[in-house]
C-alpha cells in the first residue's frame, strides 16, 4: 500500500514540478480550437507547411545551443544569418555555384 501511493506521489510531484506544462496545455487548446474552427488544419500541406517554416529556427536555435554548451562565445542569431546571406551571395558573384555558396 506504501510502495503505491509512494508510485502515485512521485508521478504527481514530476508532472506538477514541470514549469512548462501551462505553456503545453495552451497550445493543446489553441490546435484543438484550429481543428475545429479550419477543416483544412490538419492537412498534410499544412503540416509541412508548418514544418518547412519552423525548420529553419530549429537548425539555428540547435547550432546556437551547442556553441554555448561547448563554451564557445554567443553570437547574435541575426548577425550570424546576415553574415552568411553575404558570403553566399559574394560567392556566387565570384562564380562559385550555388552549392557551394550554401555550404
């Protein structure tokens, strides 16, 4: 009976002790709202449309976040995208194709 409730406790205490659950549970009820008031939500063109718009802030947000972890310096996001919008570019003009100018 004691080893149940202690089970019971710990799993309340982990999922009541999550800072972000509030911000989960508004976003459930905004998609669910979504779902509901727009017929073509969860389409697939929709969802990849979502996915292609957020996948660029993840990439960036991902690279930011191992360059701090490893303890190198933080450099502004926007900084970094405008710089290497340049290069691109610059390469590019110099000849250089287009892959090479992404990478």
């Amino acid at each position: 009976m004691e080893r149940n409730k202690l089970i019971k406790s710990s799993s309340y205490s982990r999922i009541s002790g999550f800072k972000e659950l509030p911000l989960i549970i508004v976003i459930m009820v905004i998609a669910i709202v979504l779902i509901f008031l727009s017929p073509n939500f969860l389409n697939t063109q929709n969802i990849i449309a979502v996915l292609l718009g957020a996948s660029f802030d993840a990439l960036v947000s991902a690279g930011m976040t191992l360059l701090l972890i490893s303890g190198g310096f933080d450099l502004s996001v926007g900084s970094v995208v405008g710089f290497g919008g340049v290069m691109a570019g610059k390469m590019l003009v110099y000849g250089q194709g287009p892959v090479m100018a992404v990478l």
